[in-house]
C-alpha cells in the first residue's frame, strides 16, 4: 500500500487474506519440515532397533549392557536427538522421543529404557540448564561425543522416594562433592556421566533437592550390589558408592522442586510408557502370529483363545491413545510453567504412569494367554515370558503405590468435569 493512502475495506479485507495465506504456507512449509525430521529420526532409530532386535536374547541371557544397541544409537545420533539443533542436536519433539522408546521397545525392553532414562536427563538439562554456560558446554559435547547420561535418584533405603535427599552437596568454595549411597544407578559403568539428586547443603531439608551433573572424570564407583533381576537385565541396575566432585556449576541453576514437576516427571513417565508399550505391542504381534497359525492350522476356525488376543489388542489400544493424550497435553503446556505445575497435570501425569503400567502389564498377560503353553514356553517362537518378565518391572519403577499414596489428597481437590471434553 502506498504511503498516506486509505485502505478501503474491500483492501483491508484482501491484504489480512493474503497475510493469512502466507501464515499458512509458512506453518505448512514448517510442519512439512517438522515432519521430514520425524520422518528422518523414525529412519534412523529403525536402524538401531534392528541391531538392538538382534542382540535382545543374549543382553536377557547374559544380564549385559546392550553395547550393540546404544553403539547403533550413537553412530546413527541418537542420543543428542532432543538437544536443540543450535548447540548440535536435532530439535526433537518429546512426541518424537517417546516413538522412538516405543519403537526400541518392542524389539529390546533394556535398551529402551537406556534410551528414556538418557532422553529424561537430556529433557531436565535442555529446558533448565539454558541459563548455564557449563550445561550449554555439556549439551555441545553430549552432541559432539553422543555422551550417554545415567539417572541417581534412588538412595540408601528410601526406594523410589525421589523428592527427598539424604546425601549433601559439601561446598569448599566454588569446589562442590558428594557420596551418595546409591543403591539403583542403571549403566552407571557403561555411562559417560550421572544426572543426581542431592540435599542442597548439610543444612538444608531432606526435600531441598538440587540436580547435579558429573562427568566420568569427577567420579569414582564402588559397587554395592550387583543386578541380576527378572527382567530388564540389560539395564544392568547395580547400587554403588557414588563419590564425586566437581565445581559448583556443575548443579542445574534451578532447584529440583521445579525440575522434578516440569520436566523429569512428566518426561520419564511419558517415556517410560512409551517403551513400556512398545513391549506390550511386542507381545499382541506374537499373540497375533500364533492365533492366525492356529486358525490357519484349523482350517480357518479361530481358537477359543483368539477372545485373548482381542482383549490384548484393546488394552494395547487404550495404552496407545492414553499415552498419546499425555503426550498432547505435556506438549500443549510446555511454555507455561504454571500449568505444568498445577495439581491438575501433576495428577494426569503421576497417573499416567500408573495406568500406563497397569495396562502394559495387562496387555501382556492377555497375550501370552493367547498363546497359551507356546507363550509360556521360554524355547518357542510365540514365547511371551522375556516381554512378561521386563514389563513387570513397570509397576514397581516407582512404586505404583507409592504414586498412589503421594496424589491421594489431590484426588480430594479435584472435582469432577462436567463436560466430557473438559
Ligand atoms: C528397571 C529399573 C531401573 C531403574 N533404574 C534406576 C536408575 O537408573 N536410577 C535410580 O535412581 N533408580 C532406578 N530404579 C529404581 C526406581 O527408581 C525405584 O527407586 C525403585 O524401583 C523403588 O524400589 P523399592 O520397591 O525397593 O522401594 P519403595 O519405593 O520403598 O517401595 C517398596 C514397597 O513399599 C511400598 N510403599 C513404598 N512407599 C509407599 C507409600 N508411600 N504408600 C504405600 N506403599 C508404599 C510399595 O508397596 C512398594 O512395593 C530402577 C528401577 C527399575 C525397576
């Protein structure tokens, strides 16, 4: 429009439309891009579960760190796919992350969790370590050397109490250590550094927690005991003496309080269900392939055990769409601090987390129901019992019942909707 002449409305009306048009060519033009990297990320993470497919058997066998797996994901960068593309990453969706646990999942269930617990330590330090030059440092390196993060939060005989602390940061000027008994630290040996919890101080409350990196170099392990479990053997979750040192920018600049209800909550339990699912998703493919060679086998009647296989396929259904929901709405809140800290979403979350178990777990005896004794087997091609033994693990990774007690006055809070789309 030319300088000092009056719009007519019949302009005005042409000059918003094709303002809107651009608008929607560049959101097409950017979800086209979003999705080319979707697309690219999903390529490249098949690529792994091949490798982390083959090896599966052995890492249960053995109770060995699934090195083929993360070596895959490392060569195919993997591990720096949530770090913004600015400090060398690729700018992945928590979406995209969570597909990929599921993907990983349903071909190796310890190197999916390896995968989520890794991404939820990336997740705590993209998001609350941006003000921090050291973190920034970390992040570019974890691009540059696809380092791979282990989690402490579990200490001395608290269990899955992780917003208390028992040991302190000890403060020497800007020179900080820690020994923390640290009875579960899944691939502590096989891991390039450990994201911990900690008391804040030797003064400071059980519950005033910071979030702390080390890397290899600042610290020693001495095992305390060792990991030989039902399932979930190649996440080698050993308890050690974990005595580190570092400096004092080495804690996130944001206290735990915060982190643990914006991001590490809600992100390992997203991922956690994500690989949880992909478990269970394993379990309906095999409960589908022995219902059709039964049905096959009986010239063309189903088994009566096909009613198992329907019930695996709805609860897997329903897990599906529960942790695509979660999804939704972490995503939608991502920006508003306020909302991801509102009892509300607090709630959904912890509960996802419970539900999201349950179902997994669900879905997997329905399964191997289905199968019957050829499920059960450990020596047939329809055996379900790897998938049963590592999915078990999902209720007491955090004790369901200790989610349960923790957001039972919550639940006395809420009220009920009254619409079903509130
Ligand atoms: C595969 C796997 C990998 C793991 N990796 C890691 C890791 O890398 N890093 C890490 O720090 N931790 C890790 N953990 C540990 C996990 O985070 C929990 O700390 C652990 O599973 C809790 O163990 P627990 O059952 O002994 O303890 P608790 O939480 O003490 O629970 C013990 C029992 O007490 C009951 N209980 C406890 N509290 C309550 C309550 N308030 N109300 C009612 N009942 C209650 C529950 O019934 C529960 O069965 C891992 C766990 C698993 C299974």
């Amino acid at each position: 429009m030319n300088a000092g002449k009056i719009m007519t409305l019949h302009e005005a009306d042409e000059d918003r439309r094709v303002a809107r048009s651009a608008m929607r060519g560049i959101l097409i033009a950017a979800s086209n891009l979003h999705a080319a990297d979707s697309a690219d990320l999903m390529t490249r993470a098949e690529k792994v579960a091949v490798v982390a497919a083959t090896h599966a058997a052995a890492v249960d066998a053995e109770s060995r760190f699934p090195k083929e797996a993360i070596d895959a994901a490392r060569a195919e960068r993997l591990l720096s796919a949530a770090v913004p593309p600015e400090l060398g990453g690729d700018g992945a969706s928590t979406s995209d992350i969570v597909d990929v646990c599921y993907m990983l999942g349903r071909n190796c269930a310890s190197t999916a969790m390896i995968y989520a617990m890794h991404q939820t330590k990336v997740a705590c330090l993209v998001r609350h370590g941006r003000s921090s030059a050291w973190h920034q440092r970390l992040l570019r390196r974890l691009c540059a050397e696809q380092l791979l993060l282990a989690s402490s939060t579990t200490e001395g005989r608290a269990g899955g109490d992780v917003r208390n602390s028992s040991a302190p940061i000890e403060w020497r000027d800007s020179r900080i250590t820690l020994e923390r008994q640290a009875t579960v630290i899944s691939y502590a040996e096989a891991a390039d550094g450990i994201v911990t919890t900690a008391r804040r101080s030797p003064e400071a409350a059980s519950s005033d927690q910071v979030l702390v990196a080390f890397l290899k170099d600042d610290y020693a392990l001495k095992r305390l005991n060792g990991w030989d479990a039902f399932g979930m053997r190649g996440t080698c979750s050993e308890g050690f003496t974990l005595s580190a040192a570092g400096s004092a920018e080495q804690i996130l600049p944001v206290s735990y309080d915060k982190i643990h209800a914006q991001t590490m909550m809600p992100f390992a339990h997203l991922a956690w269900s994500g690989a949880w699912a992909g478990i269970a998703a394993a379990a309906v493919d095999r409960a589908r392939a022995f219902v059709r060679k039964a049905t096959h086998g009986g010239g063309g009647t189903l088994p009566p055990a096909a009613q198992h296989l329907t019930r695996a396929n709805a609860s897997l259904r329903t897990l599906r769409s529960l942790i695509t929901a979660a999804l939704q709405r972490f995503e939608a809140a991502t920006s508003d601090p306020a909302a991801l800290e509102s009892i509300d979403f607090q709630t959904g979350m912890n509960m996802l987390k419970v539900n999201a178990s349950e179902l997994a777990v669900a879905t997997v005896m329905s399964a191997m129901q289905a199968c019957g004794l050829a499920g059960y087997r450990n020596d047939s091609e329809f055996s379900v019992g790897r998938h049963l033994r590592d999915i078990l693990s999902s209720p007491v990774m955090i004790s369901n019942d200790r989610i349960l007690a923790n957001i039972g006055a919550a639940s006395l809070l809420s009220s009920t909707p009254a619409s079903l789309r509130d």
